[in-house]
C-alpha cells in the first residue's frame, strides 16, 4: 500500500491543495451547478413565494409632499428701516428642524383628527378608514390606561350598537346611541354618523356587520410616531426651497396630514417672529404709565409756579447767556435721558436674569452708545441659536450646552460692564454741563429767583415730556412693525391627491427575492466547488504532479447499462467508448513500438475505478487487430474476471503459482477471437508472496511465446502493494482514474509510484467522463504527453439522445 509519507511530500500536497482553490475552474462550477440545479429551482421558489406573501399581506404605506420656499423679510420693517438682527444663514436649517421637532408637531397633532383612529378588521391586516370611517367619535380621556386598547364597535342599527373593549384585564361592554355622550370609568364620549358621506352609503356600512374598531391614541405617542414618519430634505439651496414628506399606511391621511404641516408652519412662524414685538410692546406700555405720570406731575408744578408767582415768559432771545443756558439746558437733557434709559436697560437685565435682544436693540437704536452694546447683544443672540440647535440633539445637562451657558453669562457680565462704563460717561458729562449752567447762570445776574427756578421747572417737564415723546414713537413703530409680520415663507406646492404607493415596492421586492435566490444559489454552488476533493478532469492530474506522466486519454462513460462481461468494445463499434480504447491502442504504439510480446499492467488507488473495465476493454481492442492477448487476473483478493466472462473460479492463478494446475487447464476461452483469459482462483491467504515468486516470471515467459499481449488486472495499488512488482514488470504500465469518483489525493499516490517505485513509462486513464460537460468549454485537453479528441458527430453512440432545444439548453 502506497502513501504519501515525510515532511515534503506534505507540503507538496498542501501547495497542490492552495492552487486546487486558486484557480477557478469554470467547467467544474458549472456541472456542479447543473447537478445542483433542483436546489437552485427549490431557492427562488421558496424565495419569489416569501415576496408574494410579503406583497400580499404587508400593510401598504402611502407618501404625499409638499414644497417650502423659507424667506425672512419684514416688510414693516424695512419702511420703518428699523434695526434688524441677523441671525446668520441657517434660516433653512433652523425651519427644518423647527418643522421636525415635537413642539411644532404637537401643534399639527392637536388641530388634526389623527389622536383617534378608526380600523376595518381583517384576517391578516387592518384597514385605517381615516375620513371614509361611517361614523366618528368624540372623546374626553379620564384615565389613561384607555390609550391604545381597541374598542370595538358594533352596531345593531343606524342609530345604536355596542362598544366592547378590554383594559386592565377587564372587559366592558357599553350600549350607546348615536349623539350620546356614552359614560365610563375611562372615558366620555359621542357617536355620530359620518356627516361627510351620502346617508344611504353610511347606513350600509353600519349595518354589513363589519369587524370595526377604533383606538384613542396617547397625543404624545401620535406626535413622536408622526415624527419618525416626516422626511424632510433640502431641495434647491439657492432657491431656498425645502421637501417635507409624510408617508402613511392611509394615502388621504398622508395627503392632509403633510399640507396641514405645511400651512401651520407659515403660522408658526408668524406667531415666533411676532412674540419680540410683544415683549417690546408690554415693556413700553408699561413704561409709558410711569412717564406719563412724570410727565403730568412736571406741568402740573410748572402751571402752578406760574400762577402762583404770576410769572411771565420772557423773551431770551436777545440776551447771548440765556441762549448759552439754554442750549446746556437741551445738552444736561439729552445727557440725563440717555442715562436714564442706561439705567432702566440695566434694571431689567438684573432683574429678569435674561435679554431679549431685539428690546435692546430697538430700545438703543440712534443713541451715541448703539455701537458700545450692540456687539454684545449680537454676540448674546448667537448663542442663544446655537444653544437651541444644540437642544434638539443633546441634554441641557451636556457639556456642550454648560459652555454655551459660561460664554453667555461672560457676554452679559461684559454688557452690564459696557452700560456701567457708558453711565459713567454720561454721569461725567452731566456733571461737566451742570458746573457750565452754574458759570453761566452768575453771570445772567439781572435775572431774579423766579427765573432760575421756571427753568429748573421747565427742564424737568422738557424731560418727561421728551421721554414720554420717544415711548409713543417706539410704540407706533412696533405696532406696525406687528401687524407687517406675515410669513414671507410660501408653499410653492401642495399635496393636492392621495398620497402615492411607496410600500411595500413590488419591483424591489421582487429583486431582493431573486438576489437572494442568487445569493444562495451561488453559496451552495461555490461551496460545493470549495469542498469538491475528486478528480474531474486530466488537468486535475497532469497539472498537480511532480513526476512526468504520459496521458494515453479517456474513457467517457458508457451511456447503456454496462453488460456483465464489461466488455463494451465489441457491442457498437461506431459508438464514443469504442473509439476511445481505438484511441488507447495506438497511443500505446507510441509508447512502446518495438518488436516481441508485450506486458500491459492496469492498476488504480482503489476498487471501483473501473480498472477491470479497462482491463477487459483493452485486451478487447487489441485482440481486434489480430494479435494474441491473454487476460491474467491478478487481483486475488477480489477477483472480476470470472463474473465478467461467466465461468467457475475454481482454478487459475492461484492454483497455477502454488503448481497445483498446470498453466494449459486455466487457459479459457472468450467468445472473443485472440483473446483468452486466465481467472484469479480461490482466493489464496497470501496473494502477495505468490506474485512476488520466481512462478509468475516463469509463467510469464511461457505466455510471451504464445501471446502478442500479457495484460494484467492487478489489485489496487493504493490499497495493498500486490500490484508493484507487475507494474515495474509491465512495458506498458496504465494507472486508472475515475472522474467524480477518484480523488484529487491520489495522484499524490501516483506521483510517489513513479518517483520512488522508480516506475517508467507510467500511463494514465480517466474513466467515465460525462463528455457533456465540454459544452461548457470544460477542459480535457493537457499541454504534453498522448492524447485524442472524439465527440464530433461521426461516431454514434447506442443510446442516441432527442435532438431538440431542451436538450441543447440542458446540456
């Protein structure tokens, strides 16, 4: 018995293994594909009919959309060219997010009629009936444990039914009229016909008897599961247009739903961009009391002082220093409302612990100190923006949000800082114009008391009255800057049908099914070549051996039910098989052309490679040339010969090399011309001891003067080592393989019996080949050695196949 032995002959066989599985053979994935082919069939079968249930009874889902344009522009504004914060270029991205997040959904949720849904029940999926519902239900939640649970309805007649419905694991069952109000520890409610519907189509429906139930949903639980269903993305940024899509398993549902969010979101922002021109306006309607009442108590002093001191307004114009005082007077007044204002910006920035920057900004607009805070206040609202986009993706316990928090209060402790200094400012210059009034006023000498305290008076009043004056023209300027905010953002497009079918999608259903089905396919086709260790072809042994080795060719296999002599070469002699051992034959005047009689020795690896068959059908062959052949069967542990002719196994070789029987009576006779034939006989307990005996050389030599041709079967050579000495006794020594039978580790069997069995002139077989496969361009061809092509129509076989398209496409 032959096997691969040492350290190298291991790694050889691992490297013939790594190029085994480097090199895709195209023919060898195919025949296992076709061998496979059932199982192919079997996947997109299974797999088409997963889609067609999936697209059966799937709940389909329906998509509609509307267009956005965002605009920003205050038209009020611009007329009154008041000061307007920038908020930066994310006006888009801030509407975006707006129209996303779950304050603004619960708005479109709360003026919508989606907190209650009404179902058709089926047997595999429910029918939403939204609008098309026979009746509606009004409702007002007591406990909240009613949310989610199906309340069923059933009605008797047009006008009353039942609703039955479990909670808390008890059932209830309520009777009720339509217009109601039906009572319960959970909820009250009404029941009213769809007033939408024609009468008689409403009475119908009530009264088919329809599995139908309705659901009253938690308004938070709607909100977020509109929120997963909203798609919103950016269409044209130059445009500054924006997509908001809803997709709903009701297509009127996502139609109505989507353009409610489109229009509430123009009044969204209508109200957002107005609540600055409130704040601004509560604060001046609260001020304006307050002057106003500085201001009455000033003209009242005034008109008193007058009457009580029976003074006179003079004319100044004339004396140069009480134009001078004047002019101070208006400079300490303006300085002294200026600070004022300071004063009362910084009040409520203490006070209120937060800014509304378009108050102060509005509130400073046309000072000298505008451009002292108004970088602060700019610097505030920007993060305050920022601060917002971050709350929709993290905690206001982050991080991220504590920095913003540190950088806003550094900004405002920097403005308080900024109005403390300017007040200062203010405070200097007031005290220098008041030191100047003093000066001036000791020179005007000629002027009693009752001047010097109308002016005081006086300037007091020009104050409140100034003040009250800029209070008035803020006020008329919001007011109307109030009524100009109308949203500039417009719907360039509405949903006006029902959504569009969008899921389940039956072409891509479809191709998941056959990509699948392929993938699979591919999977078991690829690991079947993977794990594919036979021989299928002369390459799968030419290429993996060390050793020279000649390739007399190939047998393909026999396509009628095989006879029991195996000899096949006589039954069709036009057929493939028959001119295959034609082609044998004269590659064996190839190798050995010499004169005299000549050994063939067949052996294989193991039993069932068909080396009897070989055996038989070469000793055929070449006893149809005329020649004298002679069959000794040499595998004595499992004899064929017998079986195949016919005949008792009671003498021959066993009984010839022990000298029980003389050689001339187990010589035997087929029907065969030239060909006789010797059988193994009884088994003997030790075959190889007498093929390695001086008797079969002897024997041999008595052939060779009778004989052409000596062909042995011999014992398989991977199993025992019986058959060596007859190999390296053979002229010709053949070593069979079987395609799909004989595996790719037997060559390395073969590759050892030449290099160390120092066998020469070694020929190989392939046997039962499905010639078939060279459709596919499968190769049996090899680059050296013998060789022969056969299949190109002239010969015939026994068993001729139809000759229409199936069979072509099968093949």
């Amino acid at each position: 018995m032959i096997q691969p032995q040492g350290n190298n002959s291991i790694d050889k066989y691992r490297d013939r293994v790594s190029k085994f599985s480097s090199e895709l053979d195209l023919g060898l994935v195919i025949y296992i594909f076709k061998k496979n082919l059932w199982f192919v069939l079997a996947f997109f079968i299974i797999s088409l009919g997963i889609a067609s249930v999936y697209l059966r009874y799937s709940q389909p889902e329906y998509q509609s959309s509307t267009i956005i344009q965002i605009n920003e522009n205050n038209q009020a504004s611009e007329v009154l060219q008041m000061t307007k914060f920038d908020g930066g270029d994310n006006k888009i991205a801030e509407a975006m997010e707006q129209i996303r997040s779950k304050i603004f959904l619960k708005r479109v949720v709360e003026k919508s009629d989606i907190q209650i849904s009404y179902f058709n029940e089926g047997t595999f999926k429910n029918n939403e009936l939204y609008s098309s519902s026979p009746y509606f239900v009004k409702f007002n939640v007591k406990r909240d444990a009613i949310y989610g649970a199906k309340i069923y309805i059933d009605f008797k007649n047009s006008g009353s039914g039942i609703i039955t419905f479990n909670t808390e694991g008890k059932n209830f069952t309520i009777p009720f009229t339509t217009f109601n109000v039906i009572n319960s520890p959970y909820f009250d409610l009404s029941i009213s016909p769809n007033s939408k519907l024609d009468e008689n189509a409403v009475k119908s429906q009530l009264e088919e008897g329809n599995k139908s139930y309705f659901i009253i949903n938690n308004i938070d639980n709607v909100t977020a599961n509109l929120q997963s269903k909203i798609d919103i993305k950016l269409i044209n940024e130059a445009a500054r247009t924006i997509q908001v899509k809803v997709t709903d398993i009701n297509p009127q549902k996502s139609k109505d739903l989507v353009n409610l969010i489109s229009r509430e979101f123009l009044q969204f922002d209508v109200e957002r961009k107005s609540e600055s021109s409130k704040s601004i306006l509560a604060f001046i309607d609260s001020k304006l009391e307050e002057v106003y009442s500085d201001l009455k108590s000033s003209e009242n002093n005034l008109q008193e002082f007058r009457k009580n001191n029976n003074y006179t307004v003079k004319d100044n114009s004339t004396d140069i220093n009480m134009v001078r005082l004047s002019k101070i007077e208006d400079d300490m007044l303006k300085v002294e409302l200026d600070e004022k204002i300071l004063a009362e910006l910084q009040q409520n920035i203490l006070k209120n612990k937060s800014i509304d920057t378009y108050q102060l900004i509005s509130l400073i607009s046309g000072t000298e100190y505008e451009n002292a805070i108004k970088d602060y206040t700019q610097n505030i609202q920007k993060l305050l923006l920022e601060k917002e986009d971050l709350l929709y993706m993290v905690t206001p316990s982050s991080e991220n949000i504590k920095q913003i928090n540190f950088n806003i209060e550094t900004q405002k402790k920097l403005l308080i800082e900024t109005i403390n200094a300017v007040r200062l400012k203010y405070k200097s210059k007031y005290s220098t114009l008041t030191k100047k009034y003093s000066e001036y006023k000791s020179l005007n000498v000629n002027h009693p008391d009752e001047d010097l305290e109308h002016s005081r008076l006086m300037r007091l009043f020009s104050i409140s009255e100034k003040y009250y004056t800029m209070l008035l023209e803020k006020k008329t300027e919001f007011s109307i800057s109030k009524a100009g905010f109308v949203s500039q953002n417009v719907i360039l497009e509405e949903a006006i049908n029902d959504g569009a079918w969008v899921s389940p999608n039956k072409n891509k259903a479809i191709l998941i099914a056959i990509l699948t089905a392929l993938l699979f396919s591919l999977a078991l086709v690829f690991t079947r070549y993977f794990l594919h260790d036979k021989i299928t072809s002369i390459n799968d042994v030419v290429n993996n051996i060390d050793a020279s080795v000649s390739v007399l060719g190939i047998i393909p296999n026999y396509e009628s039910d095989v006879p029991v002599s195996q000899l096949v070469v006589d039954k069709n002699p036009k057929s493939q098989i028959a001119e295959a051992f034609r082609s044998i034959r004269s590659n064996l005047n190839f190798i050995n052309n010499s004169e005299g009689s000549k050994i063939v020795a067949v052996t294989s690896s193991i039993s069932g490679e068909g080396k009897t068959f070989v055996c038989l059908n070469i000793a055929g062959i070449l006893a149809y040339t005329g020649k004298k052949v002679i069959l000794l069967d040499l595998d004595m542990r499992k004899p064929k010969i017998h079986k195949g002719f016919g005949v008792s196994n009671e003498t021959g070789m066993s009984t010839i090399l022990t000298n029980m029987t003389p050689v001339k009576d187990c010589i035997n006779k087929s029907h065969f011309p030239n060909l006789d034939y010797i059988t193994a006989g009884p088994i003997p307990p030790n075959p190889s001891e007498l093929i390695i005996s001086d008797r079969l050389n002897t024997l041999i030599e008595e052939l060779k003067e009778i004989y052409d041709y000596i062909v042995f079967d011999n014992p398989p050579i991977g199993l025992v080592t019986d058959g060596i000495t007859t190999i390296q006794k053979a002229d010709f020594p053949i070593y069979v393989f079987r395609a799909d039978y004989s595996k790719k580790a037997f060559v390395q069997i073969l590759d050892k019996l030449i290099n160390e069995g120092s066998i020469q002139n070694l020929s190989i077989i392939l046997n039962g080949v499905d010639t078939n496969r060279s459709s596919y361009g499968y190769k049996y061809g090899y680059g050296y050695g013998y060789g022969y092509g056969y299949g190109n129509g002239y010969y015939s076989d026994e068993k001729a196949e139809p000759k229409n398209r199936f069979n072509k496409l099968w093949k």
